[in-house]
C-alpha cells in the first residue's frame, strides 16, 4: 500500500465563556487555538502540473481548513446559544463577532464538531485521520479515527449494542499467527 498521512496546522484566537462552570472558564477568556488537521491518501501518478506525486497539495488543505473552521470561528466569542440574554446582547451591540453552539464550548466538544464539519466537507479521496486542537503549547484534545473505527465499534445514541462477542473473537483471530 501505498497510503500516506498528510498533515497541516492553521491557529486562530477565539474567545469562550462556559455558563455552566464553578470554575475558572466562566467568565470570558481567549486561547490561541492550533488545529492540526491530519488525512489519509495515496500519491496521484499524475494530475495538473506540479500535483504529481502528491496526495493533497498542502496549501489546498489549509484553504480546506481555514474555509471551514478557522474563518467561521477567529476572533469570535464562542458561547453556548442558552448563554445569558444580557451577554448575548451586549455583545452584539458592541459589534463583536458571536459564534452560537448548541453545546458548550470546551475543547473536548469544539474538536467533535471540527471533526463533523470536516467529514462533512471532505474532498474526495481524502480520509479524516486524526485531530489535535490545542488550547495552549501545554494542553491539547485529540481525536484519531483509530480509536472510533475498530470493529463492533457502535455511536451509543444510535446503536446502543456493541458486539462484545465479534470484537473478542477479532482480538482472539489478531492475537494469532494465522490472521
């Protein structure tokens, strides 16, 4: 096989407030955030000029990224839409940038949606392998398909059975020289 990873990083500030928090995410603050963006592709043989030999161009994904990640959320103030009227308010008279989730904005769930928007918007040929979204140099969430994708593997919200036995019988068959 031919399969290669192909990676690129874009950043952009935003700023959160979490409503629901007793601690130090309540009241608004701002993070640099790092998005590092990682796909699965083969080499072409051949294409336009200049794209032979290549998976994805990497200017290509950082316009993929900035086009549906970065441009929507930088400089915004990321709230949960059941954010207080007042704030909300206030911040649309000061003409800031408000970006309404329907889900609180931590890091954990500002990745999730990263990953569905991606999956939605991917070009063809092109696997979403993994994701890291950084809050600081220190502090990072990742998601890697790897972990969501092994066998029996089901979404608890729409198939609440998982395969216990297919996934041991697989780990059995993996555990052997004859797989």
């Amino acid at each position: 096989m031919n399969t290669i990873r192909i990676s690129r990083t874009c950043a952009f500030y935003a700023s959160y407030a979490l409503q629901a928090s007793d601690g130090h995410c309540k009241p608004i603050q701002a993070h640099y955030y790092k998005l590092r963006v990682t796909l699965l592709g083969t080499p072409k043989a051949a294409g336009p000029a200049g794209h032979g030999g290549l998976c994805m161009h990497f200017d290509d994904l950082k316009r993929f990224i900035e086009a549906f990640v970065v441009k929507p959320w930088e400089g915004a103030l990321l709230l949960h839409q059941d954010a207080p009227a007042g704030l909300i308010e206030s911040w649309k008279k000061i003409d800031k940038k408000l970006v309404l989730l329907p889900y609180q904005p931590t890091c954990e769930n500002l990745l999730l949606d990263i990953r569905t928007t991606l999956l939605e918007h991917l070009p063809p040929g092109a696997i979403l392998h993994s994701l890291r979204l950084s809050e600081t140099d220190a502090t990072y969430m990742e998601w890697n398909s790897a972990d969501n994708t092994y066998l029996g593997y089901a979404d608890e919200e729409n198939e609440p059975e998982v395969n216990h036995a297919l996934i041991m019988d697989s780990l059995s068959k993996a555990n052997t020289s004859h797989w």
